[in-house]
C-alpha cells in the first residue's frame, strides 16, 4: 500500500501526519518530514501499540520529529490515547 495522508485530532489540535504502512498492520508515522515512530494493530484487532524511534530498524531513511517548544502546541507522543486516535483514523482511512 501507498503511503497517505491523515488529519487526526489530538489532545485539541489537528495534525496533518503522513503515514508509510508496512507490514502487517504496522504502519509509520511522520509529522512535517520527521519520523514519529510507527504503530501497530494489537493481536484483539482494536488497541494500537505504538513501536518508538529507536525500537524501529537503525538505518531509517527520514529524520526523526523532534518537539519544538516555541512552535508546536502539542507534543505528538505515540502512547495512550495518541497511539489510539491515529490508529482509529487509519482505520477509518483504510475503510
């Protein structure tokens, strides 16, 4: 599958964030060219894992997301509810 793009709502802000699937419902996550970390559809078919930077393979290709205080609002972190809400909207993406 292609990668694509989706506009997910987290913690009262929207975020426009790229999405590069991989194998086996896991799929990367990037944020303004940087690489959040990827996420992966758990064995009940509903909870997403979220899969950090350093746990995905050393030779990633993009530069990794780093948080800026003075421009971004809302830290993107891959746990609880974040994981849950991208997870949910890739679903509904994929349909």
């Amino acid at each position: 599958m292609d990668p694509f793009n989706i506009i997910v709502k987290l913690d009262g802000q929207k975020f426009d964030l790229n999405i590069h699937p991989e194998e086996a419902a896991t799929y990367k996550i990037l944020y303004n060219g940087g690489l959040v970390g990827a996420i992966t559809l758990g064995n009940d078919g509903e909870t997403w894992n979220a899969i950090s930077v350093r746990e995905l393979a050393p030779e990633v290709e993009v530069p990794m997301y780093e948080y800026n205080g003075a421009k971004d609002d809302v830290r993107i972190l891959l746990e609880g509810n974040h994981a849950q809400e991208i997870g949910k909207a890739i679903a509904a993406y994929r349909g």
